[in-house]
C-alpha cells in the first residue's frame, strides 16, 4: 500500500516496486501526469477518466 500524500516514485521505490504495467487516473491527471508516465513500465497502458480539458500540458 503507497501513501498517495507522497510522491508515487517514493513510495513505489518504498515497497519494492520499479514500474508498473497498468495506470488508472481519474481525476488530476494534468498534476499527476509526468509522474505516472515515469512510473509505467515499457509497453505499459495508462487509462485516463478525467475532466474534458484540451491537453496542451501533456508532454
């Protein structure tokens, strides 16, 4: 389990984990972005349900 108040590489790194393979975000993607992007595996599937926003801050 991560504390999700700390910064996922953190906590990921805490419990052992170096990437992962699936990302769900639901909310706050465009705060959280970079950071899931760094946490997915190669080959890895991100799924976003969030606000309908244009995406002018993905990178």
């Amino acid at each position: 389990m991560i504390d999700h108040s700390k910064p996922l590489a953190d906590e990921l790194a805490r419990i052992g984990i170096t990437s992962v393979t699936h990302v769900a975000s639901l909310t706050n993607t465009e705060q959280h972005f970079n950071a899931l992007i760094d946490a997915l595996a190669p080959q890895g599937k991100l799924a976003l349900i969030d606000d309908r926003r244009p995406w002018t801050w993905c990178r």
